[in-house]
C-alpha cells in the first residue's frame, strides 16, 4: 500500500486504517497487542482510537483502548515513530457522564481530555486529534434531520479551534481533525482557520459504506474543494455487510453469538440495528454473490477504491478478520457490479444514515 497524505499535511498514512474501539470490550489486551502486530506487518501505519473507548462506551471500560495502546507502545519500544496515532476528544455528553456531564464542549474539557489521552497513551504526542462530534446539534448518528430547538451549544467553534491551537502549539497534538460532521461544520473551521491563521482541518471521519453514503450528498464536494480527506468508519456496516447476519438476523437463534449487534442491545436500538438497515444490506450481499464475491470483498472494495475516500477504517476482533480485509485491498469492482450497487441506492437510499 502506497502512503498518502492526509489533507494539507504531512501526515503519510496508509489508504487502511486500523480502528481499535473493540479492544478491551470485545478483545483483551493480548489479541489487541497481536491485532496491533499484525496490522504493522502488513503495512498499515494508521491506527484510531478515542478517549470513550471500547465500544459500547461504558463507565467500566472508559479509556481502555487507549491504555491497551499506550501498554503496546511501552512493550514495543520504537513502534511509536512508526505509526500515525490519532485519537479524539468526545463531544457533549450522551448520556455518558463517565465522560464529561453537562451539555457543553469547553476549552478546559478540551484540553483535560487531550491531557488524559496522552497520559493513557503513554506518548508525548497524538498525531491527529479529532472532535468526536460537534458540539453544536447536528443530524447525526442516525438523526436525520437539523433541528434549531435542539441546539445548545456554548463553545463557539472558533473558541474550540483556538484550544486546539493551544495544543498544538504545546506540542501536545500535531494536527486537527474532525468527525460526525456536516459541511457548514467544516466550512466554519476552515473559515477560521484561513482568517485567522489557526490550525487547519485536515481530516473528517464520517459513516461511509453501501448502507451510508450519504457523504455524497455534499460532503464529498465540500470536502474536495477545501482539501480536506475523509476516513471512512463503519464501512462493513457493523457488520451487516458482511452476510454474517443474512440468514439470522441479529437476535435470532442463531445469530451470531460474539458479534456486535447480537451482544449489545444498546447497538441494535441505533441506526445499524433497523430492521430496514438489516434487508437493505441483504440486497447488497446478495448482489455480491451474485456476482463471485464474498459481501465483505463487494463493501469493502467499494470504499478502498471510491475517489472520495482517503482511508478506509476496520474493526475487527481476530487476526484473521484483519488479514481478509486487508487481502481485499487492491480488488476492483466491475463497472457492471458498481451500476447495480448505484440501482439499489437509488431504490432504498441511505438506510443507516
């Protein structure tokens, strides 16, 4: 895999990256570490985290990721200049008080939070930090639609770029990026930071995948022209795309015992458990089938090869789920394949949005 650069950086990053919000929930600490090896090995130099890790978020398991990472890095010395690490700072609280309480975002949240990472990291520096969502309400994870009566921010988006300067400035983090966010987000940090001479977003990770696309509904332009990359989350579906749910369900009987959405309910009660998201995503393996692919090669092939995607994030619980998903890097899809895909879009649209 050939290194890219993030944004207007110089971030070189590889085109997949590791995403590790199963470790310490899902997966213990050594087949994190092995996860973390093996990753390395096969040339994958990105790897994401967050300070609400593991994933469900719970008051037990707050900030275990980072420390199964930031032990990695301590039993591996010279692995950490060797890898691009980025981690992000959690929005307003919902429902996680463990996190922070309160509805705001403040600068002093900010920087405690980055502080808190670096520590658990066991790094002086996070190469890519990332808001985790906006502090102001925005139609995400699974809300569709703006809402002015649910606003209430009370961090300007400028005061939130200058903290991230602080940081920067204090050697603290490297670089800005963001996450969940929608174009007027992106264009105001920009804004300010081409004014103002503050830091610039390099970066916005968002849902994309065959149930999701609704990056292209003008994230993708407004992301293009301003030069900034998306990191792709999510792209298997939570797993609805990779078939393991098609015969099943995620609650029947034989549904699989050790996957996300059959373990936590909270999941099943989001975006990736509607019923609609579950038939929706059958289509697509089926058309995958169809076509002498396996649903996991058909979804991730989409995004490792879509123009808008800088980087493609995985989640995986094995070694052996991270070598299949990387084996699938380089595989095209037929021109034939990506018009059926586009005619079930066009049908169902975004199902998991």
């Amino acid at each position: 895999m050939n290194l890219i650069s993030l944004g207007q950086s110089d971030l070189k990053v590889s085109p997949v990256c590791l995403g590790t919000m199963t470790f310490g929930e899902q997966v213990n600490e050594a087949v994190s570490h092995a996860i973390l090896d093996r990753s390395l090995e096969r040339g994958v130099n990105f790897i994401d985290t967050a300070e609400m890790y593991a994933v469900p978020t719970r008051a037990e398991t707050y900030g275990a990721t980072e420390t199964i990472i930031g032990n990695w890095f301590a039993k591996n010395p010279g692995v950490r200049n060797r890898v691009v690490l980025a981690s992000k700072v959690a929005g307003p609280s919902r429902a996680t008080p463990w996190v922070r309480s309160g509805t705001g975002m403040t600068a002093a949240d900010i920087e405690a939070s980055c502080d808190a990472s670096l520590k658990r990291l066991r790094t002086d520096v996070i190469d890519l930090y990332q808001i985790h969502w906006p502090e102001r309400h925005v139609p995400a994870f699974g809300q569709m639609y703006y809402n002015p009566e649910k606003e209430t921010s009370t961090t300007p988006i400028l005061e939130q770029l200058q903290t991230l300067e602080k940081l920067v400035k204090a050697g603290k983090i490297r670089y800005i990026g963001l996450s969940n966010e929608t174009p007027y987000g992106v264009h105001e940090f920009i804004r300010y930071a081409e004014q103002l001479g503050l830091p610039r977003v390099v970066s916005v990770q968002n849902p994309y995948s065959l149930l999701n696309r609704s990056w292209e509904n003008a994230m993708d332009e407004t992301c293009h022209r301003l030069g900034v990359s998306l990191l792709a989350y999510s792209p298997l579906g939570y797993g609805l795309l990779s078939g393991k749910y098609d015969a099943s369900g995620t609650t029947g009987p034989d549904a699989p015992p050790e996957a996300r959405l059959t373990m936590f309910e909270s999941m099943r009660n989001q975006r990736w458990g509607r019923a609609v998201s579950l038939e929706v995503g059958r289509l697509y393996n089926q058309l995958a089938r169809d076509n002498g692919l396996t649903p996991t090669q058909m979804a991730l092939a989409f995004c490792y090869t879509k123009w808008q995607v800088a980087s493609t994030i995985l989640g995986v619980t094995t070694v052996a789920q991270l070598d299949e998903d990387i084996d699938i890097f380089g595989m095209q899809l037929s021109a034939d394949v990506l018009k059926e895909i586009d005619a079930i879009r066009k049908q169902h649209r975004d199902p998991a949005q």
